[in-house]
C-alpha cells in the first residue's frame, strides 16, 4: 500500500512539473512578477534579528537588491506574522537554490493535495488521472508556481481538513485548518459553514490553535510586527493598483473594471463578503444532519466566500479545486446536466490557453467591461447553491414494489 502511494505521488510530481517547469521564464525574468525575493528578504531579515521590519516594504526591498536584480516595483509580504516563520530556512540557502526548492515544494503541496482528494471522493484510478491533468493545465496552477505564492499550502490544509471531516476526527481537522492561516479570509466562508453545522469543536480547536500561535508569534516578532503589517494592509487598501484588484476574479475586481467608486466598491465587497459567511452558515443548518455535510461545504463554502473576497488572485483558484471536484462528481451520479455545464464550462476557462486569451488579452490588454472569470464563477455558484441538495449525502431512490399477499389470501383464493 505505502510503495503504490510512493507512485502515485511520483506520478502525480512528474505530471504537475511538465508544465509548470516548461511555462517559466528563463533566467531572472521571474523577478518581474515573482513574490519570492520578498520571501527570501524576509527570511534574511528575520535571521539579523529584525522581524518587524519584514514589514516595511523600502526595507525589504532594499534587502532585495542585495541578492537580486529587482525592477522598478514594490516588494512586500502579506501574510501574517505568525505564518513567517515557514520561510526562516530559507535564509540559509542561495536565492537560486532556495528559488528552485520552493518551486518543488509547491508542486509536492498540490500533488499531496490532489492524492488526498482523491481518497476523499473515493475516485477511480481514472479519475484520479482526470483531476491530475486538469490541474496541470489549468491558469491558477501555473500562475501560482511562476509567482511562488503560498497558496498550495493552503489547498493541502484545506483538503487534510476535507479528509479528517470525512472521517468526523475534529481535532485533526482543526489542526489541518492550521495550514489555512496564511490566509484566513479565503475560507472565512467555509468556516462560517463548519459553524452552522455545529462543528463547534473543530472551530474551537482552530480558536485554541490560532491563539496559541499568535501568542508565540507575539513573543517572537513583537507588537511592532504586528503594527506593521496591519500598515501593510492599510496600504494596499488605499492603494489597489499594487496588487491589481481590476484582474481578480472577484465582485471587488468587477467594479473596479466598471470604473466604481473605490471606496464605494469596497464597501459593496466588504458586505456581499458578509453576506456570504452569512449564507454559508444559513445553508449549513439545512445540512447539519447530513452526513456528508462537508461536500456542502467544500462547494458552496469556498465558492460562496471565494467570489465576494476583498483580495484574492487568479493563482488562488486552486483552492476552488475541491468544489469543482465534489460538483463533477455528484453531478455525474444524479445526472443533473446544468451542473455538468457549469462546473465544465468554468474548467474550460480556466484551463491552458483559454486561459492566457482570457486573463492577459482580453482583460489585462483590451481592458475589457467584463470580468470573464469572475462571471463564470458567479453562474457556477449559483447553479450549486441552487442544486445544493444534490451535493450532500446520495440516496438511491426508491422503487415502490406491490406488497405481496398474506398466505391466506394466497390459499382462499386457491380453495374457491
């Protein structure tokens, strides 16, 4: 059993570096768009004993140029004090040979991510094929790994949640979640889903777990840190053109492209973002008796939350993997065609070169009215909340046979 899933996840590296090796840049041209030599500042920062200037993007730049090349653009971290520490061995390396293990360590994440899913859903050896290659040629997989962002570890937190929820293991489904704090706003939804389920003791294992966190993070980088990088945020909130908001496949992405007001635009986003955590717990509560619940939400949990984010990227659609996955699925066994639709009308879209036509011609090059990714989203989580009780627990149906006779009918009717 070990030595078959030794394979399988051989397999599944070698299917995922074809094109995410092939599709890069040659030489330092990642440095254009890369966010790893913040990364690698940062680490070199924090190993001088200076953790709160991480967050103070001159500095991390001007530690930039020491090892790189750097453009003419802004250099800075985004995630939270407590997650920083992931990158401190990377301090002891060269930038080419730390470039190239955080590249194999993406690729590993989402490999073990995708293996682990398709244990969850109990998929065939042909489906578990379908899924790898989908993957591997779809935008959000090779953005993420041009960028080196830190999303795949949020997918394998995310599916090692999925697996011990199946399983109905709340303390290591907590603990797996741990993985989603780098991030946490992407799955406020899904979280907002775990708490109209009553999974009281997985949200107060992630409580418990966070806080501890944070408290030796606090002991670690100090409240300046922690200032700063709240100045961080503030900053790009003042200022969206850093980080491209008009591109993101989000409803904040669409008003930008529609020319809205920015604060207004912010202010819409951040309430339809409530209202999506508000949705995702009403739903939950239809579903809480169910027991497979986190199908539910997996789909409408991510979705749900995904498409009314403040701030989130292209590269972070990975984490919308498992939804797609769970809707195919359950799609197939009731045969439920508009679902069929959705779901692979949203993976052709996202998928190489679709995708290059879509993101950097269309919107990026003709600014285009439309945000075509964040539209596609949208009609696929409404059809999912729309068929969401097709996404739970199946039941085969019931065929009402004729009762049979008592033997004394069967006999009476013999005798005359």
């Amino acid at each position: 059993m070990l030595r078959l899933r030794i394979i399988n996840f051989l397999f599944a590296m070698l299917l995922l570096s074809i094109p995410a090796l092939v599709l890069q840049p040659p030489g330092d041209e990642y440095l254009y768009y890369s966010d790893f030599p913040a990364y690698y500042s940062s680490a070199k920062l924090i190993a001088q004993h200076r953790s709160a200037d991480v967050y103070k993007p001159d500095l991390v730049k001007q530690e930039a140029k020491k090892h790189f090349w750097i453009p003419d653009r802004v250099v800075f971290v985004a995630e939270p004090p407590y997650a920083m520490p992931l990158v401190i061995p990377l301090s002891f390396l060269s930038p080419r040979i730390a470039h190239n293990l955080c590249t194999f360590v993406a690729i590993a994440a989402i490999a073990v991510s995708l293996l682990i899913l398709a244990d969850v859903l109990t998929l065939t050896n042909r489906g578990t094929l379908l899924l790898m290659c989908l993957v591997a040629i779809s935008g959000p997989f090779v953005e993420c790994i041009r960028h080196n962002k830190p999303t795949p570890f949020l997918l394998l937190g995310f599916c090692l949640c999925l697996f011990w929820l199946k399983r109905a293991n709340n303390y290591n489904a907590a603990a797996a979640s741990l993985l989603c704090l780098i991030k946490p706003h992407e799955l406020f939804s899904f979280f907002g889903f775990l708490f109209g389920a009553r999974k009281y003791s997985v949200l107060c294992f992630t409580a418990a777990f966070t806080s501890l966190i944070a408290c030796l993070s606090m002991s670690v980088f100090g409240l300046d840190a922690w200032t700063n990088y709240l100045g961080v945020l503030s900053d790009v909130s003042h200022h969206p053109e850093i980080v491209g908001i008009q591109v993101m496949p989000t409803l904040k992405g669409q008003l930008y492209r529609l020319h809205v007001n920015e604060s207004f635009a912010n202010q819409i986003s951040f309430v339809f973002f409530f209202l999506s955590v508000l949705g995702s717990y009403l739903i939950a509560r239809r579903f809480r008796e169910d027991r497979r619940y986190w199908k539910v939400g997996a789909t409408i949990g991510s979705l749900l939350g995904f498409i009314f984010l403040t701030h989130a990227h292209g590269y972070d659609l990975i984490l919308v993997i498992p939804a797609v996955a769970v809707i195919i699925e359950q799609a197939r066994i009731h045969g439920n065609r508009s679902l069929l639709l959705a779901a692979w009308s949203t993976v052709a879209a996202f998928s190489l070169p679709l995708y290059i036509l879509i993101h950097y011609v269309y919107m990026v090059a003709y600014d285009s009215v439309l945000n075509v990714h964040f539209a596609l989203l949208a009609m696929l989580t409404v059809v999912a909340v729309r068929y969401a009780h097709q996404l739970g627990d199946f039941q085969k149906p019931r065929v009402n046979l004729p009762k049979p006779l008592p033997a004394y009918a069967s006999y009476s009717g013999q005798r005359s």
